[in-house]
C-alpha cells in the first residue's frame, strides 16, 4: 500500500522489524486495512483519515510495546465509518457480536471473516475488555462448534484455528487493551483528525 510510505509508516515498521514479536504487524494492519476498506466501503477521503489516524497512534506506541494492529486498525475504522457502533463497543453497550454483524454484513466482509485474519480478530474482540479472561471459557462454543454434528466442515475448521489462537494467546499481554488502544485513537481525534 502507497499510503504505508506517504505516512511514513514503513520506516516504523522496519525499525520494529527487528524484534521477532513485532515483525508481522505491518502485514496484519495491510491485510486487514485492504479487507476493511472494499468490505465497508471507504471513500478515499475515509481511507486517508485512517492513515492518519493510525501513523499517529503508532507513534505514541514505545518501541518495546506491541500495537494489537487487527484490533487497532478495525476500532479506526469503525470509528471512521460507523462512529455509533465505536461509540456504543467501546462504551460496553454494543457486543463483539454487533461488531461481527457489521463487518459481515456486505459479501468482502463476509469473506474476510471467513479467512484467518477474520478469526484472529475475532479473538482480539472476544477478548480486548478485560484482563480477567478465562480462556477456557472462551474456547467452550468454539469446541462446540466442532463436536457438533450440524457444524459445516468449514465451520469446524474456523472454530479449530480460534481453539488453537486461544491456546497460544499471551492472554496477559494481549486481552483487556480496548481502552489502551481507544485512548491512542480518541488522542488523536482530539488533535482535530477526524
């Protein structure tokens, strides 16, 4: 994507290159950006509000911290593109599951959601508002999903890699940072950039 250069981006992530931890995050925020911007339908003007809004946020995010870019980059957009769905997720009216419905309701979406990148988010919004998650339990309808005798292979499938992202999550690094990552995006609407 052009604009990863025309925000200066790229120089970002190369330098986070380094650390094996960080070197997908400009590739997870590519994809999902791509798969976001033709699922919902961004205007071009939408789509340079979201680079902004993310080279910003990025910027205050230290080195040594991990950016959540599938999470990151689905809050700008929705934020962008649906501020009251953002509004009422991040405030704890809405569920993921609103956020769900939103992204699959156009066909790109749905496809999205259908691919790997889909399933991790979903893990991330399972699991962005508290630090007190227990894994098991979130795994439990996923294992359901696969014992289920009415699951599609391709839904068994799905709900197999969510079990094994759960499994490998680092849950103490990675869940409760909804409002770590709204107080990055919020900072920077404050600035006047949206």
């Amino acid at each position: 994507m052009a604009q990863f250069s025309r925000f200066g981006l790229d120089e970002f992530f190369k330098q986070r290159n380094n650390n094996n931890n960080f070197r997908y995050e400009k590739g997870h925020i590519e994809k999902l950006f791509s798969a976001l911007f033709i699922a919902l339908d961004l205007s071009l003007r939408e789509q340079e509000q979201a680079f902004s809004m993310l080279s910003l946020a990025i910027r205050t995010t230290p080195n040594n911290s991990f950016l959540y870019p599938l999470l990151l980059g689905t809050l700008i957009v929705l934020k962008i593109k649906n501020y009251t769905l953002y509004r009422d997720f991040v405030s704890g009216k809405e569920s993921q599951d609103a956020v769900f419905g939103y992204i699959k309701s156009s066909e790109k979406g749905k496809e999205f959601w259908d691919t790997n990148y889909g399933a991790a988010l979903e893990v991330d919004l399972l699991g962005c508002r508290s630090r007190h998650i227990d894994a098991q339990q979130l795994k439990l309808p996923y294992k359901q999903i696969v014992e289920a005798a009415s699951s599609s292979e391709n839904e068994k499938k799905r709900a197999a890699f969510i079990i094994e992202i759960l499994n490998e999550y680092r849950l103490n690094d990675s869940f409760g940072n909804l409002n770590y990552l709204v107080g990055k995006i919020d900072l920077v609407s404050d600035f006047g950039f949206m």
